[in-house]
C-alpha cells in the first residue's frame, strides 16, 4: 500500500524540511504580490509578524498534518490517474483545493486566542482564495518534491 502525504510529509527525516519550503513558498508568495489585495496581504503578514515574532513559521509546522490531510483525496486521485504534475492538477481544481486548504486555516484562526492575529487573518480572508489557487502550482511542485518518488 502507497504512503499517505501526511506519512510522507511528516515524517521526522522530512518534515522539517517541508516546513522550511512552505515557508519560503508563503515568502516567494507574498514578494510577488502587488496591487490592493497584494498590499492588504503584506500589511497582515507585517502584523503579524511584529506582534508575533515566529508565528507564521509555527503555524506553517502547526497546520501541514491538516494540510496533508486535506491534500491526500486530491493526491490519491491524481496518482490513481497517472498525472505527472500535481501541481497542474491542483490548480485545474483551484477553487475545491482552496477551500479545503482555508478551512484548515478559517478553523485555526476560529481557535485562536490572539487578537492582532485574528483581525489580521480577518483583513485578508475574504480574498485568501485567489492567492492560495495562484500558489498551487508551486504546492504541487513542493509536494512532488517529497513524495513524487514514494506514490
């Protein structure tokens, strides 16, 4: 039987480098937004940031097993199909695959104690889905990277 993601992703030999590239992806993400909603981003990420110093690489650790988890019905679907770039799939399902992945961070932020953090996830929710369907190449490249060899 095939390694689920979150058995591939998480294990102790590989985990901590897939939070190290999910958090460079969210840095390479943010460097290339622009506009309004780009602006609206980078002034919640500062916030967030300077009133939690670490927070964004904690989460990144906190949230990639419910990550994995809600990544794994689209991972087995693209194997079980003989696709070769999970990232291209990912993104022709944009709209599905960001809303399974916002609600894993809709439900965290529902659970968090801590304001700024709050009211900065607030400020940018209403457009996360378009930054989160515009990465998804990049989250199937970084998921590939790990587990292509092990499907």
């Amino acid at each position: 039987m095939a390694a689920t993601l979150q058995e591939i992703l998480l294990a102790p030999d590989t985990k901590p480098h897939v939070v190290e590239d999910c958090y460079a992806l969210i840095q390479e993400e943010l460097a290339e937004k622009s506009g309004i909603s780009g602006t609206a981003l980078k002034l919640a990420y500062k916030a967030a940031t300077t009133f939690a110093p670490g927070h964004v690489r904690n989460m990144v650790e906190k949230l990639l097993p419910r990550m994995a988890e809600e990544l794994e019905p689209f991972w087995t679907d693209f194997n079980a199909a003989g696709g070769t770039e999970f990232g291209d799939y990912l993104a022709k399902r944009g709209d599905e695959v960001a809303d399974a992945l916002l609600k894993v961070t809709d439900d965290r932020a529902a659970a968090s104690t801590r304001p700024v953090i709050i009211k900065a996830y607030r400020s940018v929710r209403s457009g996360a889905a378009k930054h989160v369907k515009a990465a998804l190449p990049q989250v199937g490249a970084l998921v590939l990277k790990y587990a292509g060899s092990r499907a």
